[in-house]
C-alpha cells in the first residue's frame, strides 16, 4: 500500500533550506517565462505568450489551514501556479503548478498530490506540475505518487529539477544568460559554502562580480543582487567586508550600483546577521560599516555604542544608509 492522500497531522520537520523557498518563489515571479526557458524548454512552445499569465496560487483557499492536536497551524497553498493561455486557440487556458522543496521529506510526493487535486477542484484545467530540489540530498528524487488500497489505485509522475545536478555544469551555467543559471549557481554556492560563512563571502563575492560583468540590464542586475542576498546571508562582520571590496570593485571598475548595494547590505544582510547573532557583534557591524562610510570613529561616537542595547544600535544601523554625516544617523 502507498501513502495515504491524507494528511498524517504531524507538523513538518523544519528545513535547513526552507529560507531559500521564498527567493525562489519571487525569481519565478519576475522571471517565468526564463524558468520555462530554461528548465521546462518543451513547453515554452506551447504557451501564448502575447497573453498575460496570472499567477493564482493564493486563489486555492488561502484561509485553509490544518491545525493539529498540538495547536500547531500549517498553510496549505501551493507554492506557484501559474495560469497560462495555449496556442491551441479557442482561448483555452492550462495551469503550470510549480513546487521548490528545500529538504527530504516522505510526505512531500503525498502533498504534490493534494496541491494538485486542489488546483483541478478549482480550475478543471489542465495542470502541468513540476518540482525543484534544492536539498543536498543528491539520491533524494521523489517524483511519483502511488496509492493503492482494495482495487483503488492513484498513480502521479511528475518531472523533477534537482539543482544538485548542475554541480558539474558551472562553466555552462557561467556563459548563459538566462537570469536562472544565475540563481543555480547562487543555489549551488549555498550548499557547497555551508557551514563556513567565510567561504560564502567569497565566493558571493566572485558571483556578484560574474553578474556585474556580464551585461545585463540594471533591473535584471537588481533584481539578482537581491536574490544573492537571500540565498547567500552573511553574518555581520562578514557582511561588512563583503560591501567594502565589492565597494572596492565598483570604484575600480565605475560602476554605478553601490547605493543599491548599500540598501541591500542593509535590508538582507545585517538585519538577518542581528537576528542570528549577539549584541557585540552588532556594534562591531556598526562600527564597521561608519568607518567604510566616514573613514573613522570619532570617540564619542564609539562610546555611544559601547554604552547603547541592541535596540539602539538597530535603529542606527537602520539609519546608517539614510544619514549623510554622523550626527545625521546618532541623532535620528
């Protein structure tokens, strides 16, 4: 007998990589068609184009939830489903259902399966399903769903992307220009620099320059910096050093990216390395990042810091972007 369709009412093991799982959804959500371009290439044919798609997975019930004996409340909603216009014509219209998992997990099968009932209990369209693996199990492929019980049988097979494939392809990888060869490689880079956060700067580093240099246009640029910073978060030290050469790089190379970086420094980097790490190394951040600014630390600064509390020293380094002198930002 198979896995039963329902649901066993245990909450799911959380998962290593279940951060990654919404950077992935927003790059398919400004990049569709290059997903389809570039992992789906089979059907990219097949949808109209000059139609807009939509994407409706928060249309599927987005109230539902389950809630177990241990008052423990879990989402059911699809991760992208995509509903998109045939060439066929006749305005007819097919769904694209997409799921990322991050870990192994023997329900997952089962759950892509009851993502899928439900789209067709809404739609009764055609559905289309894959699933992306960006686990770093590299034997882990869980791409059927069979249930069998007294003569019943359920039989899904799904095609399946695992990114770990891609680990001997990063010279391909490095002369596309599809925006998701990018995304690999970041996806690729966070498994393999994992735990050693120093190995992640650099190597986020060698990433953001091959992206800088390879002549896409300004928002493409922003948008995949902003991936960068999800998928690879630096702790806060590390995440000073990394603006400084990437600073460092801009200057050299006049290039024109740097308050966007800055930004980003900011939104993704230091305010996830404050919620991981301790109050020292936030002011150390801080310190940081004022002499990449300002050039040094005037004493009386540095003692305001030394005598500040973690809420204080956030709200500086959330002012440290923003204000054009020192007094602009202790001030604020």
């Amino acid at each position: 007998m198979g896995s039963t369709p329902r649901d066993s009412g245990k909450p799911r093991k959380a998962s290593l990589y279940s951060e990654y799982d919404a950077a992935w959804k927003e790059a398919i959500s400004k990049y569709f068609r290059e997903f389809v371009q570039f992992f789906w290439a089979e059907i990219e044919d097949k949808i109209d184009w000059e139609k807009p798609h939509r994407f409706v997975e928060q249309e599927l019930n987005p109230t539902d939830q389950t809630i177990t004996d241990k008052k423990v409340v879990r989402k059911r909603i699809a991760d992208k489903v995509i509903q998109v216009s045939l060439k066929d014509g006749n305005d007819l219209c097919a769904i694209v259902h997409l799921e990322i998992q991050g870990n192994e997990d023997k329900e997952f099968p089962a759950r892509v399966f009851t993502y899928r009932y439900r789209i067709f209990d809404r739609y009764h369209a055609d559905i289309a399903t894959m699933v992306v693996l960006i686990d770093n199990k590299l034997n882990w492929r869980p791409n059927v769903y069979h249930y069998e019980f007294w003569g019943t049988r359920l039989h899904l097979e799904y095609p399946i992307v695992k990114i770990l494939d891609y680990a001997s392809r990063e010279n391909e990888l490095r002369q596309s220009r599809n925006p998701f060869a990018l995304v690999v490689l970041a996806q690729l880079t966070a498994l393999k620099t994992s735990p050693s956060q120093e190995d992640r700067r650099i190597s986020k580093l060698e990433l953001v320059k091959f992206l800088y240099m390879h002549g896409l246009e300004r928002e493409q640029v922003f948008n995949l910096l902003r991936f960068l910073d999800e998928i690879l978060v630096l702790e806060p030290s590390l995440a000073v050093k990394y603006v400084q050469d990437l600073k460092k790089f801009e200057e050299e190379n006049k290039m024109a990216f740097i308050t966007q970086t800055e930004k980003m420094f900011l939104s993704q980097g230091i305010e996830k390395g404050i919620e991981k790490g301790v109050l020292m190394g936030e002011k150390k951040a801080l310190e940081q990042f004022i002499r990449l600014k300002f050039s040094n630390v005037p004493e009386k600064y540095h003692q305001k810091i030394q005598e500040a509390d973690e809420p204080e020293i956030n709200h500086w380094l959330q002012s440290a972007f923003q204000g054009k002198n020192l007094d602009d930002i202790f001030s604020q």
